[in-house]
C-alpha cells in the first residue's frame, strides 16, 4: 500500500478582480500546487453527461456552431436568473470539490484551490486554511473597467452577488492586500507561504 503524501488544504479566494490569479501564480511560483477551479469547469463543461444535463435545462443555444460549450452564453442565463444560478452550482460545484481531492492525493505537499465562492457556500471548512485576496470595492471596479473591458453595472452586479469582502476578511486565516503594488503583494504572499510550509510540517509530524 502506498503511504498518502501529506497535505495542506488551502482555499484561495477573494472578489472579482482583487487578483486571485496573480496571487496564485506567486504562490506556484514559490512552490505551491495550485489547481484552477475555473479551469476545472471549464473541463467539466466539456463532459457528455454534464453537457446532456446542460442542454435539457438551458436550452441548445448555449453551444457554439462547432457543438462545444458557450461559457458566455451560460453565464448570460444564470446571472439573470437565481434559480437557474443555483441549479448550475448545485451541478458544478460538487465535482470541483472531487477533482481538488484526486489533485491533493496526487500531487501531496501545499495544494491551492483557486476559487471564487468558498465562503459564500460555506466552503471553508473543506480547507486546513483559507487566504483571502483583498482589494477594496473602487480599486477592485477600475481594475475590472480596464482591464477586462466590464462595464460598471456588470461589475457591480457580479460584486453585490458575492459575500461582502470586510465580512471575508474576518473569516479568513490570511488577507493579501493586493490594493498596492505588485512588490508589496509578492512580500505578503511569500510570508503567507512561509506560514503554510510551517503548517504542513506540523501536520507532517503528527501523522
């Protein structure tokens, strides 16, 4: 039997456009493994039994003229619609979790899931701990105007849709203010990581 790697389980979120990604980029950079839950979706979309399911609820206008998946044209549905969102998650979000667990057993060590909705699904306590990537409401709405070509109302309406970042940060083990420059993050997160090695060694020694 082959002894289980030992593994630290840690939920990365933060609002749109505080900069999770930057963040978890850094933290692959210093050593983490870090698995995308978007990417994961994205992937999951493209399953037969999930794109079957897909098609029955919302309609075959949601594929592309080459039959594959039309993120945007889902997320043009869901976000209009409560009931539809949350069928959608009820749908997704158990399978992100399973394919996190496999990433964990494979890969051992400091595994990162990026994720947008840890906290608002009461998701935290599938992590030994959480960082929150933190940047305030008006930093977070210009990024997302420049950088992503959003509108204000689009952002606005995805932002209110997410638990109020202040209450995150009381929930979270780590805050990254990722509200300054890039030098000022990089130092904040590779102290946070020094943290997190700290912490599987422990849990490594107690096994």
């Amino acid at each position: 039997m082959v002894e289980k790697k030992p593994v630290l389980k840690v939920g990365l979120t933060g609002n749109i456009s505080t900069g999770k990604s930057s963040v978890a980029k850094i933290l692959k950079e210093l050593g983490a493994n870090v698995l995308d839950a978007d990417e994961v979706v994205h992937k999951l979309l493209e399953r037969e039994d999930i794109k079957k399911q897909l098609l029955q609820k919302l309609g075959k206008d949601i594929l592309n003229t080459d039959g594959k998946v039309n993120r945007k044209k889902i997320a043009e549905k869901v976000f209009k619609n409560l009931e539809l969102l949350k069928w959608l998650e009820n749908l997704l979000h158990p399978k992100v979790y399973e394919e996190y667990e496999k990433f964990c057993q494979e890969k051992g060590g400091i595994c990162v899931l990026e994720a947008a909705l840890i906290f608002e699904k009461g998701n935290q306590k599938r992590f030994d701990k959480t960082i929150l990537v933190y940047a305030p409401k008006e930093v977070a709405m210009k990024r997302a105007i420049q950088n992503r070509g959003m509108t204000k109302e689009d952002f606005l309406r995805r932002w209110e849709k997410q638990l109020d970042i202040e209450t995150k940060k009381r929930l979270a083990d780590y805050v990254i203010d990722n509200s300054g420059s890039w030098e000022e993050t990089f130092n904040q997160v590779r102290e946070v990581f020094k943290k997190l090695q700290e912490e599987l060694k422990r849990k490594s020694q107690t096994r």
